[in-house]
C-alpha cells in the first residue's frame, strides 16, 4: 500500500512543526537518533517510544524496536499513548491510527502536550499550602517569564503568530537554534491554533 502523502500545513503549523522537531530532537540526540520529519518519522512509533523513554527516564512496555508489520507500528503508538496516559496526562481525541496515518494536526497537538508535562510542568513543585492553578494558569505564567517581550496573557488574541513558540522552546532546549520569526506572520481568527488548544483542553 503506497503511503498516504499528509494534508497540505497552514504557516503557523509550519512554524510549530519546525520548533517541535528541534525540542524532539535534542532529546533523541541522547540516543543517536534523530527526527527529519516529525510528521512522517513518528508514524511507526519507533522515535516516540525512544522520546519518552528518554524524557521520562522509564521503559515503556514492550513495543517493536524493528517494524516488519503495520500492525507493529499500531502497538508501537498504543504503547506511547497508553504510557501517557498511566503517567496521569489527558489525551484528547487522538489514537495509535492518527499517528500511523499522520494526521498533522493530532500530532502536533500529542508533542504540544508531551513538552507541557515534561519540561513546564515537571520540576515545578507547588510550595505546600500554595494556591492549587490550572495546567493553562500555569503554562501563562511560565510563558511571562521566559518571553516577556512577547506579552502573552492568553492563548486567544496574544498567541495568533505561530512564531512566538519557537521563545519557549528556545529557553527549554537551549541546544536548539535561535529563535528565528518570519517577517510578516498570517492574520488568524481570534482563537488558539487548533495543536495548542488541544493540548490545553
């Protein structure tokens, strides 16, 4: 069977596509490996396993290392994905098939929320007693802190230019490359990009 060539990507999941792969990247380094296309190269569940055993110092179940099936790509992504769920995080609208079939959108969304439990969230202990915040409090108030030059108070009308995660990402990988913006970023509607709202539902 021939493989199915993605949807066409809009800039800003051009743009996150790019930053995501630079964060996945610097942590399969730690195996040797690498990722050319985020959407493609996950599909067999071969680097997302490595991704989050690396990320979150565990081993996943047993998975297929060496794909011969597409049935072993299937129980590679359900091994991802069931993990994910057994370390408490929420996943929305997305199974093992999306990632087989690169479906760009659900995958970005995965990664989005992949980098929030791992890098934003992990390490960041309340202090006892302290005021229990919401996941999205939480990721606003890490943002204002890493790029405040950019001003974000929401995910509506101050996250429409895609660029503005490559600031986050940079500041958590400092290995990736600098942030690089595009000169005039496409007007969107008054909402969050659909990866990003995802990730945050």
């Amino acid at each position: 069977m021939s493989k199915k060539a993605p949807e066409p990507l809009q800039e800003w999941a051009l743009v996150q596509k790019r930053t995501f792969t630079r964060w996945v990247n610097v942590h399969l380094a730690d195996r040797g490996l690498k990722i050319e296309d985020l959407i493609f190269d996950l599909s067999d569940g071969i680097l997302l396993d490595n991704l989050l055993e690396i990320i979150s110092n565990k081993k996943l179940p047993k998975w297929n290392k060496v794909v011969k099936f597409p049935t072993h790509k299937l129980e590679n992504n359900s091994a991802a994905l069931t993990f994910l769920k057994t370390e408490g995080i929420k996943l929305v609208a997305i199974g093992p098939e999306d990632i087989v079939n690169r479906h760009p959108t659900l995958i970005l969304g995965l990664i989005w929320t992949i980098i929030l439990r791992y890098q934003i969230q992990k390490g960041q202990q309340k202090a006892a007693g302290a005021r229990s915040i919401s996941p999205k409090e939480e990721l606003l108030q890490w943002l204002a802190l890493v790029m405040p030059q950019r001003k974000i108070r929401n995910f509506n009308v101050n996250w429409q230019d895609g660029s503005a995660l490559h600031d986050p990402v940079h500041a958590i990988g400092p290995r990736t490359p600098p942030p690089s913006y595009p000169e005039s970023p496409p007007q969107t509607a008054n909402r969050p990009h659909p990866a990003t709202q995802k990730a945050l539902q």
